[in-house]
C-alpha cells in the first residue's frame, strides 16, 4: 500500500460488479453501507456505460456490525425473490461484512430452501487483488451457476470478456462481430458481459465455440471446455498482421474457411495508409511510444505500434497479472506512479492510456485507450482499437496528428 | 398489495429516528454516505489536499467525484487499506503518504479521511495525527466518514466544514464584515442577501466551502458575522463563535416569508444596517406569487421526495399554499423539523413518512395513493405514465433569502401550468433536465418544413407493414426531442443511464 495521486487501482469487487452491472435481469443484493453501493452504481456512469442490472443494498448498521445480524440481507433476499422472480440473485459482501466476518456462503446455504431464486454468493470485500481479479470472478460464476446445457450446438461463437470496464468495449464488440461475419459468415451468440441479458448467458453453451478476448475469460472458457466440450481460443486482435494472424488461428482452431476477398481488400486498405504513415515517420527524431492499460489492450497495442514502426520500451499494465505472469520482460505490472510520469517527462512520440496517463503527459500527443475516461463520451461504436477497423482508425488519428505538426 | 401502515409511520408517531423507517431491505439506489459528503465539500477548496484512506471503490469513487467536480484539478490523494493493513494498523503508511504529499506539492493543509473499514478496526488515527502535526508543515485535519453509523451523506459535510475551524486563528476583525458559511455554489455574490449588504457597506471576508482557497478560509477568521446558509456548517459557526468570539445566523433555504423577515432582522440587528427596505418588492413579489400558488394548487395531493430544503418546512409551506401532503420521505429525523412537524399535524394532516432514496417501492405507493404531484427526483417517465407531475428544485440552492421561495414558486407553478397545458409532455422532466419550450420566435419552436425523422420512420413501418401510431399508453409520440440514448433509457426507466445521456456540460 502507498498513497496514490491520481487514480487507484480499482479492486477485485468494483471488477465484480461492473462485470455484472450491464446484464439485464440480473439481480444482486449487497450488505453493506449503502453509499457502497450508490457510489458503484454511479461509477458505472463514469465507464461511458450504462447500468442495466437490479442492484440493491440493505445498508448495515452499528448494531449490526456489533452483532453480526443479518436480518436485513435474509429481509432483502426474500423481499426480491417474492417481488421480482428473479431466476437467480448474487448476495454479495461490501468491504465491511467481508472484514467482520460476515459468512455469505452459509447465509446462502440457509436461505436458499427458503426462496425460488438460484443465491449466488460472492464473499468479496475488494481486499483480494485488482479489478481483473473481479471480473475473471464473475465470468467464472455466471459459467458456474447461471449458464444452462442447451443442445444442439449451432453455428455461432460466444465472446468471452466483452466487458464495460474496457475502453472502447462496444466499438471493439463490433468490430469482432464485423469480422466474424465477412470473413466466417458466422453470428455471435451470447457476449459475456457487455450489455447482454440473465437468458443470453443462460443459453451461452449453444455456441460451437468460445473467443476470449481477455485473460480474465479463460478460466470461465476452461471450465465451459471440461463441461461442455466447448472450445475455445484466447487473444486480441490488434494491427494488420495482429488481426491475421488472430482470423487464421481461428479458422484453423475450429475448421474455418475465410473469405480471402474480403480479408485480402482490409490488408490492401491498411497497407496503402501504412507506407504513408511509415513515410510521415522518417521525420520523427523519436519514435517511443508509451502504453499503460489493462493487460490485453496494452499488450495488443504495443505489436500494432510496432507494426506501424514505432517502438515500444515498456508496456505499463494498470493491474497484477491475471494468472502467471507473461515472460515478456517488456510488460510492467502495476508501476508506480513516478515510474510512469519519468516515461513521459522526457522526449516521447506518443503516449496511449488512461485519465492518469494523460493527466500525466499533460494530454500531450495522447490517444485514450483505458478507463478512467471521465471528459468524453464514448457511445459511437465504430471507432474500434481492435481489428481491421482499429487499425485504421488509430492510423488515421496518428496521420493527423503528424499532419497537425506541418 | 402493499399495507403502507404496516410498513411505516404516521407523522403523529414519529418522535425519533427509530420511527423513521424504511419501505423494504432491499433498497434502491440507497443513501449516499458521509466520504460523498465530505468530497463534495473539500473538492470546492482549491488547494486543500485530501487523502482519502479506505478500500480501493471508497478511494476510486470519492477521486472520481472530485475529479469531476474540479474538471481534473482536485487534490484528492488515495491511500489504499489492504488485510494486512487492517490486521496490523495503517499508522506507518499513513504518515509515510502525508510525507510523500508533502514533499510533493507543499500544501497548507491535508484532510485525512477515514472511511468504513478504518473505524471498524478502530485505529486511534486522531492521536496519531496529533501526536505527529509537529512534525509537519502542513496543518492536518481528520474527517471520519463511517456510513454504519449513520444514514446519509449530511455528517460528512458536517464533519469536513467542521473540520476547517482547525486552519483558523483569532486575528483583528473588520467590522461591518461577514462570512457566509455552507454555501456550496458559485456565484453567491449575486445572492439577494449579499447583494443587499453591499449595499450597506458590509464586506465579505469568506464564502466556505464555495470560492475557497486556504487563504479565504484563514481571512474568515477577521469577519464580525457569520452567515450560515446551510444546516451543515451550524457546528463549524458554533465553533468559530466559541474559539474566535464570531456570532452566526442561521439563514437557511427558507420559504415563509415571516421567517426570512426574522433572518434579515437579526443580520440588521448584529450589523447595525438596514436590509428590509431594499427588499420591499421582492417581498411583494412573493405575496403575489403565493396568491397565485393557492388558486392552483387548493385540494393538491404530493408526495415529497427530495429538494434542497428541509423536508418538513417545504412540506409545511406546501400545506400553507393549500396543498395536502400524503408522504414524506426524510434523511433522518432531526429536532430542528419539529417545529414544522408539529404545524403539519396541526393542520389535520397525517401523513406517512419513510426513509428516502429507495425508489423501487415506491412505484406501487403512487398507485396507492394517487397523488397529484411529486417533489424531487425520481424516474420520470414512472410517474408520468401515472399521471403525477414531477417537480424539482435544485435551483434553490443557488439561493438566499426571499429569492428562494421565490424561485421555488416560479418552478412549480411553472412545471404545473407546462403540465395542464401540454399533457402529453413530461413537463417536470423537461424542465430537470434543462429542455423546456423553445424560447418563442426560435427555429425550434417552429415546426420545420422538411419531413422529420418521425415522418420517415412512419414510411418505413407502412414499407414492413406495420402502422404508425403514437404509443396509446401516454399518448406521447417518440420522445423525437431527446437523443435516442436517453429516451431508450428513459422508456427503460434506468434513471443512471438517462443523467448518463445528458450533456457533460451539465455535470456539476
């Protein structure tokens, strides 16, 4: 722990709740303080994302905490199971019934005979780790209790770890949809989680397949794999060759034929931009790029930079590895904040990240890749980082901002 | 079907806040809590740096409030508890990150604030601090925020301009001079009350929390008055008055005009000037604006949810304009509202009183008691499908004096009359969100000549078969005037997602 000037790591419960947040239908109940939960549902804003699930909290007081009663949660759960009919509830902890010991798995245990609603416990205080953490949680859980065997498989694929708390989440959402459509002819089934319904997860292990698309999902699309022979593939689409080389791995993973027409006229588009952009670039005394985001974003960008000749020292990441960590020495989990004002406080040709990263650089030659995002809108959805589109997009931006120097 | 009286209390029961209780456990979106609270005072001090200590969504939030609040300019700090911390104490690495604040930017002062998890374990954080001020430059200042305590976001604010007597020292007074204490909005030179003692030569020595820097705070200390526009800076002017010899009067958001006269006499009284007579017209204004109230609103029914003022003062001058209160929803129960509680009784009126901020149920409570108005925020669209007319009143916080009545009456016979002439508008929401009737003579108040985007969408429903008709249920076609979020969002009745949708401009 030490103090932190601009924004902190948000916790593994924020991840949990923002991953849950953009369902419908879903239903979570959380004991604690109120404010805990007002000030989540209002964070949400603060993501460019709307909230769409039913959150509700019980508040707790002194006499409750000294006495650890949890009349008001076994109250609250009733109330909802009676007057909504949900299909399940999360009964969730605030970092106040995590710290005094308030056991939920029993509580849900308890109450669960009692009421027709499926109780989903999640015990987390925020004290466990990152918001990565919480949203690798979450997915595992909705897997775990919500998701139905649904047969027969079907031609459509799942996208695992689409979630609200990524910059650009529905930009990129649609771009993967675009290119699984042109170059598979193939429609997505469910998205987990970005704005999608309690019933599309439900009927997730339809799908013939998995694309996780965040490290977060692959323990949710491991478990969809030993139970439901589903398979799947990890990674990000970023840059041309990024983006190739994520289409063929999917096309050779699950049998695929691609459309080359079309895959053949994106490359000659970006190409065409690319030369250009690589001529603008002689001109750079310095081509350092700085990336800070969450792991996949940042990650991904870096080979995209790369790809259109810049280079890339560091790539900072805003949270702890989510399973091992990667070999790459270049990646830098969670660096101090001094460690990422000295990389923009000398010579830098751009710098890709967050509020703090911008806040930081003074918003000098700054792209917005990662929350927080607080000053902008964000609901166009076709201004992607990933895919054919993304890497036009950033290509785009990149040569105006070359064409603004003169 | 729901038995209110099961639920909760009548007016004639309630003596404490034990009576005061709430419609469910479950509630929706519940009350903000006092680290709310005391962002929203301390972000209005430019240079005051703050360390919030608390989990990772306390620190988040409270920064991204802040944040907001001071377009990217705040000095709010985050100091992050884990177990280990909350196992061993945090002692040590708070007073290693008020080092680290201070040998960066060399602030004046820090607040440190403390949030749920940190008084649970109950660490002596205020020893520690005293103990080790010496041993900085920069004045420290502690605000304790527990929520389990307590019930809403008001004892933050309390605490934090509470908190602020510690920058202040006895200095020679200017007399003729005043602070004005609670006012949480820029532009308070332009108040009626400020306004007016310009007139007579008062000066102004300090506006806390808004227009603030340290300095300003400090340079309070010389006033011979203090003005106090908001409840929650009461204890900072009860302090001020007993360390620095500072009387105060509570110039609160009232509406009757008895009282505001009773206000201005006191100020007239401790500063030897003469306010009242600049005032005459505002005054006649306001008993024309009543007349005008009463002939509207007799035999009215409202539910009252949440305005700038007290809960049972707006309720009671509600009453007194002939209007009958069915439900009123409160904070918490306070002894100051006695007074107004008991004048409502008075009246023959009993109505039911429930904890705010829990909309869910609610929603079957406008069923039940079919009211003609509602007072504050809630899902527009929820309670224009029910045929109640919403108002809110957040321009009163701009306000002192007879201007807030006087603006208060403006907006809901305002909202109401919108209301009975365009029924088919949402006028109360119109209104909140700062879309109200074009002014007259503009492009768009006139219909354009051009097919719109309603007229096309009509041609397309006839091309896939289907008719084009306006919804039966409201009898409102398209909500064309908002953007399609927000009218997406509204028709949902998802209330975070519609302030999402409203321009960024609007955020405080």
């Amino acid at each position: 722990m030490s103090a932190t000037r601009y924004f902190p790591t948000p916790s593994d419960r924020m991840g949990f709740l923002w991953t849950l947040t953009s369902i419908e239908d879903c239903y979570v109940i959380e004991f604690g303080p109120a404010g805990t939960t007002h000030f989540a549902v209002e964070g949400v804003m603060e993501l460019n994302a709307e909230h769409r699930m039913n959150v509700y909290t019980t508040h707790l007081s002194e006499v409750d905490i000294t006495f650890g009663r949890y009349d008001k949660l076994a109250g609250a759960v009733r109330e909802i199971d009676a007057a909504h009919r949900p299909g399940y509830i999360f009964v969730m902890a605030s970092s106040v019934s995590a710290l005094i010991g308030v056991d939920i798995e029993s509580i849900c245990l308890e109450l669960q005979d009692g009421v027709e609603a499926r109780l989903i416990p999640a015990p987390y205080g925020g004290y466990d780790g990152d918001y990565n953490l919480g949203v690798e949680r979450a997915l595992l859980a909705l897997a775990q209790y919500v998701m139905k065997d649904c047969r027969p498989r079907e031609r459509i694929y799942n996208l695992v770890g689409c979630n609200i708390d990524a910059c650009h989440f529905e930009s990129d959402r649609t771009e993967i949809e675009t290119m699984m459509e042109k170059v598979f002819g193939l429609k997505r089934n469910a998205c987990l989680t970005a704005y999608t319904s309690i019933e599309e997860i439900e009927k997730a292990p339809q799908a013939q397949f998995n694309l996780v698309i965040r490290a977060e999902g692959i323990k949710t699309a491991e478990f969809m794999k030993q139970k439901w022979g589903i398979p799947y593939v990890y990674g990000r689409p970023y840059g041309l060759s990024g983006t190739l080389s994520w289409l063929y791995g999917v096309a050779e993973e699950f049998g695929l034929a691609p459309d080359m027409d079309y895959l053949t006229g994106q490359a000659e588009e970006i190409r065409k931009y690319l030369g250009q952009y690589k001529r603008m670039l002689r001109r750079a005394s310095c081509r350092d790029a700085v990336i800070y985001g969450d792991f996949d974003t940042a990650w991904g960008i870096s080979g995209l930079l790369e790809e259109l000749g810049l280079s890339v020292r560091s790539v900072f990441v805003k949270h702890a590895p989510t399973g091992e960590k990667p070999e790459e020495e270049r990646v830098v989990f969670k660096p101090p904040e001094d460690r990422l004002k000295d990389s923009v406080s000398g010579e830098y040709y751009a710098a890709f990240g967050d509020d703090t990263l911008r806040q930081l650089c003074g918003g000098k030659r700054f792209f917005q890749i990662a929350n927080p995002d607080m000053d902008r809108y964000r609901f166009y959805p076709l201004t992607p980082l990933v895919g054919f589109h993304g890497a036009l997009y950033l290509l785009q931006e990149l040569m105006n901002r070359e064409r603004e120097k003169g | 079907m729901l038995n209110l009286d099961e639920k909760i209390s009548r007016l004639a029961d309630v003596k404490s806040n034990e009576e005061v209780r709430s419609l469910s456990y479950a509630k929706f979106p519940g009350t903000h809590c006092p680290l709310f609270g005391v962002a929203m005072i301390a972000s209005f001090i430019s240079d005051l740096a703050v360390l919030v200590v608390g989990t990772g969504e306390c620190t988040y939030y409270s920064k991204g409030f802040a944040y907001g609040n001071q377009a990217g300019k705040d000095n709010f700090h985050s100091l992050v508890v884990g177990k280990t911390d909350l196992t061993f104490g945090c002692g040590k690495k708070l007073l290693e990150a008020l080092r680290q604040i201070e040998a960066g930017e060399k602030p004046e002062a820090v607040m440190v604030v403390t949030t749920c998890v940190l008084e649970v374990i109950g660490e002596d954080l205020e020893s520690l601090l005293l103990e080790s001020q010496p041993k900085f430059s920069a004045r420290l200042l502690l605000v304790s925020t527990e929520h389990f305590k307590c019930g809403s976001h008001i004892p933050g604010m309390e605490r934090a301009l509470f908190s602020l007597a510690g920058l202040l020292e006895k200095k020679e007074k200017i007399s003729k001079s005043m602070n004005i204490l609670g006012h949480r909005r820029h532009g308070v030179e332009k108040t009626e009350v400020i306004s007016a003692l310009r007139k007579e030569g008062v000066s102004l020595c300090g506006i806390i929390p808004s227009n603030c820097r340290i300095a300003d705070i400090q340079e309070a200390s010389r006033a011979s008055l203090n003005v106090v526009t908001d409840f929650t800076a009461l204890k900072l002017a009860g302090e001020m008055e007993k360390k620095l010899g500072i009387p105060f009067v509570y110039f609160g958001r009232h509406l009757e005009k008895e009282r505001i006269d009773r206000e201005y006499c006191k100020i007239e009284e401790l500063l030897g000037v003469s306010l009242l007579p600049h005032l005459e017209e505002k005054r006649e204004e306001l008993s024309l604006l009543e007349e005008k109230a009463k002939a509207l609103f007799a035999g009215k029914s409202f539910i009252y949810g949440n305005t700038p003022m007290m809960a049972f003062e707006v309720s009671e001058y509600l009453c007194s304009l002939g209007m009958v209160p069915l439900f009123i929803q409160i904070r918490e129960y306070y002894e100051e509202e006695r007074p107004d509680m008991d004048r409502i009784l008075a009246r023959g009126y009993n109505p039911y009183i429930a904890q705010l901020a829990n909309i869910a149920p609610m929603q079957e409570v406008y069923d039940l008691l079919k009211p003609d108005l509602y007072l504050g925020h809630e899902n527009p669209m929820a309670l224009f499908q029910k045929g109640i007319v919403q108002i809110t009143a957040d321009e009163a916080i701009e306000k002192i004096g007879y201007e807030v009545p006087l603006s208060f009456l403006r907006k809901i016979i305002g909202v109401y009359e919108s209301a009975l002439n365009s029924p088919g508008v949402p006028a109360g929401m119109m209104s909140m969100m700062g879309m109200g009737m074009p002014p007259a003579g503009t492009a768009l108040e006139k219909p354009s000549s051009r097919p719109g985007a309603e007229y096309w969408l009509g041609k397309l429903r006839e091309l896939a078969g289907g008719e084009s008709v306006p919804d039966k249920k409201t009898g409102f076609s398209g909500l064309g005037e908002m953007p399609p979020v927000m009218a997406e969002a509204l028709a949902k009745g998802n209330m975070p997602a519609v302030s999402h949708a409203m321009p960024k401009g609007g955020k405080p």
